[in-house]
C-alpha cells in the first residue's frame, strides 16, 4: 500500500459526494502536509507578539464616510456548527438565548441566535439605508433547518443574492493509515467540516464574491453565527475602507477568562502577521501563549474582507489558499469515547492574514465578542448582566462573571434546560458562581460575589440568594 492509497481513497469518496473541486484539492494539500508530520506549530522562539493596533475607541470617522462604507458592505455569518459539545443535533443558531425585547405579557417568545441576528441587520438597515446583504454558509447538516427558520423573514434576502451557500465536506481519517473511516452505525460520521478554514473553497465553489461584486458591494464582514457582538458597524467599515487594506481582523484584550483562542503573532522570519491558534500552539509555549503581559490581544473572529483583493486572491489560487493546516484528533462518533480515534483535517479562516499583503488588524470592545461554546457562556448570555435592546444589541449592564457549572448535570442542553427551567438567576452582581452537584434553580434566583453550590445538590428556592457558601 503507497502513502496515497489513503488520499486516493479520500478523493473518491469526495468525488462521488459532489464535494467542490477547490475542495478536493484543499483537502490534498493537506493530506500530503499530514503525511510528512506537518503539526503546523508555531513556536514561540520564531515570533513576536503583535501589539501596536488601531483601537476602535480613538477612531475619527465622519459619518458620511462610515455611511458610504456600510452601504457596501455585506454580512456573512458563518453557520455550520451543530453545536454538539452541547448535545444538540441542529444548526446552533436555533438555539433560544434571549427573550425578545417586544414580549407581551405572559409566555415571553424566546428569541434564537438567527432571529437575534436578523434584528440586528434590520434595525441598521432601517436606522442607515443601507442594503446590507445577510448571507449564511451552512453546512449539510445545518442548511435545511436554517432555511425553514429563514422564512420568517422574507425580508432579509438581497435581491439577486442568495441568502446561503454551502460549506464542504471531507471524510474522517482513521488514525492507524489515515484512510477514511467506514461506520454503519451513522454513515453521516464518516464525513466533517473542514474548519472555517474551508470558507475559501466555499466562497471560490459559490461565485458569491462575484455575486457581490457585481451587485456593487466591496466588502464583506465575517463572523460567526454565535457571536451576537458581531453586529454591523459603521464606524469599523469606514476605517477599514479607509485603510486600504485587502483584509483585517477584530482583536480584543485579553481578561482571566480568555484561556483559549487564537491570536495573531509577527512572524521573525519575515515580519509577516500570521495566526497561530490553541492547537499550533506547542506544550512547551502554552504559558507564554496566554501571559497577557507579553500577548495583550486575542482572535475574535470577525475578519473583514475587500471583495476585489479577496476575488484576486480566489480567481489566483483557484480556492486553495496556502493555509496552515490544524491537525484534530477525536473519535469518529464524538458522543462514544470507544468509537475509533481518527484525525480531522483543518484550517482556520482567520489564518489568511499571512496570504493578504497589506493585512491589518483593530482592538474592538468586549462588547463585540459575545460566544457560546458551553452552557456556561449560555447561562450568563441568558441572564441579567445583558440587556437586548430594541435594536438587538446585546448592552452588558455589569462585569460578566465567570462561571463554572457541573459538566456531569449541565454540559448538555437538555440538562441544563431542565434545571434553569425557571430562568437564569440574576448574576450582575456575581464575580463568579460554581456549581457542583445536581442543584435545580428556582425563579428570580441571585448570585452574589465568589458563589459557590456543592454537595449532592437540591432546589435553590424562588428567591433566594447564593453567595460564597451557598444559600
């Protein structure tokens, strides 16, 4: 057997599922990259941090040009994840977080990600004029449920522009030989998204950047569908037109929650910004990786694009950018430890700044780096420490918390669900809440400093306050 049975098999397979050809070739770069051990680390000895940026804060945008900027400028969230670390198995975006800030009296509407983004986009279109486009690159398993939740609003799609595009597809790789994995049991876990890395292939395979270019639009804010900090902006549109640049990255400061995340780094070699991510990051660099002292900023994820050097950069490579590959290690079913080990091959989207010469990046406020990765960033999204304003933005009313809940009761939704079913307590006066143990929280709860649950767990009663050692 020669070192590319497996890649032939892989191509084949790709081939037959009517995976894009930019795909295809993306997926063999890295296939042979793989192959010769590439980790794609980044150590620390080669780079030097990156601190001397634009702050969003200092800007002096005159609102004609902010205005002119956001006029043509579209929005592209990105919406392929299932979010199955927290036991769900449809597109994340569906997920409730926020009651709309237009509820009646009585049973309140519960407000998704989607519905929460689309008010987003029309309050600034209603609030500038501008057509701000709202497009969504789906995955095949995101794309059917996100499509039904999109009727909703008839509104939000652009005349001549489709709202979505489809995200591609490669198999799993078994660890022992790195060829794809076969398993009956769901043959829908054979396959696995690329990492948003794959959003090249994706934009090259659609034609949607040339789409966009001939409606008259020249750039185009990425960001993904569970940051609802990443709302249309004016004032950062009309810098980065401003700027020139064939590209840019948002980048917040660092607090003691930011344990994970990539951040953008200064290549010594060239003096090039790269991206280095938590897994190109060496064992060995980890501490000085997160020390904010030496590294203050962090990926936010929010890219910005021009459409004409993003189009050239397309058109030259035919889709396969030159990125840094990710290696991922898991189990071809996530959900049963036992299943076979396998790699997943992946890139990261924000790793372009290396491609784009000319590259740039921005401090942006906290407020527009709202994820949820777990229930924990879930349970603070949901409480008090945020109000949904009537143009659906999410303004912090207080220091969001960290919190830590138990992962054996309320890791996965349907847990967690059961025991807030009264609602999240109010945490805008908490510094922190632990919970552990299997407690079940009553209505108008609150938490107070460094609280902490433990022990079997309970009932917290309707109103009762947790501090320190309980309630």
């Amino acid at each position: 057997m020669t070192d590319l049975t497996g890649l032939e098999q892989a191509r084949t397979k790709m081939t037959e599922a009517g995976v894009a050809p930019a795909a295809i070739e993306t997926f063999t770069r890295f296939y042979h990259l793989l192959r010769a051990g590439e980790t794609g680390l980044i150590r620390e000895d080669d780079i030097d941090p990156l601190v001397d940026i634009p702050n969003r804060a200092d800007l002096t945008i005159g609102d004609d040009d902010a205005s002119a900027a956001l006029a043509q400028t579209a929005m592209l969230k990105l919406n392929g994840g299932l979010g199955t670390s927290m036991g769900m198995d449809q597109a994340k975006s569906l997920l409730p977080v926020r009651v709309s800030p237009g509820a009646a009296d009585g049973e309140p509407e519960m407000l998704t990600f989607l519905d929460i983004i689309v008010g987003q986009v029309r309050a600034a279109r209603q609030a500038t004029g501008a057509r701000l486009p709202l497009l969504f690159m789906n995955s095949f398993r995101t794309r059917d449920d996100t499509l039904a939740a999109l009727e909703r609003y008839p509104d939000i799609a652009v005349d001549g522009l489709p709202v979505d595009f489809l995200q591609n597809r490669e198999p799993k790789l078994l660890a022992d030989g790195l060829t794809p994995v076969t398993w009956e049991k769901d043959p829908d876990l054979e396959w696995c998204p690329p990492g948003h890395g794959d959003l090249y292939p994706a934009l090259h395979a659609s034609g949607v950047v040339v789409a966009l270019l001939e409606a008259g639009f020249r750039y185009m804010c990425v960001s993904n569908s569970d940051n609802l900090g990443a709302t249309p902006d004016a004032t950062i549109a009309g810098w980065f037109a401003a700027s020139g640049a064939p590209y840019a990255a948002e980048l917040c400061r660092k607090t003691a929650a930011d344990v994970k995340g990539g951040q953008l780094v200064v290549r010594k070699a060239d003096g090039r910004i790269v991206q280095r991510e938590t897994a190109q990051t060496h064992p060995d660099d980890v501490a000085a990786s997160l020390d904010a002292t030496r590294h203050p900023f962090f990926h936010t994820n929010n890219l910005w694009f021009n459409l004409e050097a993003l189009a050239a950069e397309l058109e030259r490579t035919s889709g396969v950018l030159e990125l840094p590959l990710i290696r991922n290690d898991k189990t071809v079913d996530p959900s049963d430890s036992s299943s076979p080990q396998v790699v997943q091959i992946e890139s990261a989207m924000g790793a372009a700044v290396a491609v784009f010469e000319g590259a740039t990046a921005i401090e942006v406020e906290r407020s527009r780096f709202l994820p949820v990765k777990t229930t924990n960033d879930l349970l603070v999204l949901r409480s008090d420490v945020y109000d949904l304003t009537p143009d659906y933005r999410l303004e912090a009313q207080a220091l969001a918390p960290l919190v830590d809940l138990d992962k054996e009761h309320y890791k996965l939704i349907d847990g967690f669900t059961e025991r807030f079913a009264a609602g999240a307590p109010s945490l805008r006066d908490a510094d922190s809440l632990t919970v552990r143990g299997d407690w079940t929280f009553g209505s108008g709860v609150r938490v107070e400093g460094k609280a902490e649950l433990t022990g079997d767990g309970g009932t917290v009663p309707d109103g009762a306050t947790v501090g320190p050692e309980g309630f």
